[in-house]
C-alpha cells in the first residue's frame, strides 16, 4: 500500500494544509498584533513626553517674559543694546 492509498481516503494531506495555514494566520495576527500594542505604547509615550516638554517649554516663556519686563524697567539702554546686539548675530547667521 502506498501512502497515497491510506484509508483516510485522500483528506489527510489537505487538512493538514489547512491547519498549517491556519496556525500561521494566527501566528501572524498574534505577532502583529503585539507590533501594534508596542507601536500604540510608544506613542502614547512620546505624547506624554511632548505635553511635558510644551508645558516646560510655556514656563521657560514665561520666565522669559517677566525677565525682559523687569530688565526693560530697570535698565531699559542696556536691554535694548543686548536687543540690537542680538539683532545683528542673527542678521548675520541669516546671510551665512
């Protein structure tokens, strides 16, 4: 008897086919569905750390502003030759 006269009259082979098919579907729904909780992880990550870097972004701002307001009302010659002075660095980077 060969082995294609096996009893099972001819199935075997295709079911067999079948349940390598379908254990790879599932392997490959299950490897991309861990790729998409990894990518979703990640960015909800770098949300997170872009809303930090805003917020610490809105405080640097701020200190900012009420530096210049105090310079402008304590030396307001001196702040504004640091104005020009910055005024020409820039000016100069630009047409670099």
């Amino acid at each position: 008897m060969s082995r294609y006269d096996s009893p099972d009259n001819g199935t075997r082979l295709p079911n067999d086919l079948t349940d390598k098919a379908v254990d790879l579907g599932l392997r490959a729904t299950d490897t991309i569905g861990r790729a998409l909780a990894q990518v979703e992880g990640t960015a909800n990550q770098l949300i997170e750390e872009g809303s930090e870097a805003r917020a610490n972004i809105q405080k640097v701002a701020g200190n900012f502003g009420r530096a210049i307001d105090r310079s402008l009302s304590d030396q307001p010659m001196t702040t504004l030759g640091f104005a020009v002075a910055a005024g020409f660095v820039l000016g100069a980077l630009w047409k670099a």
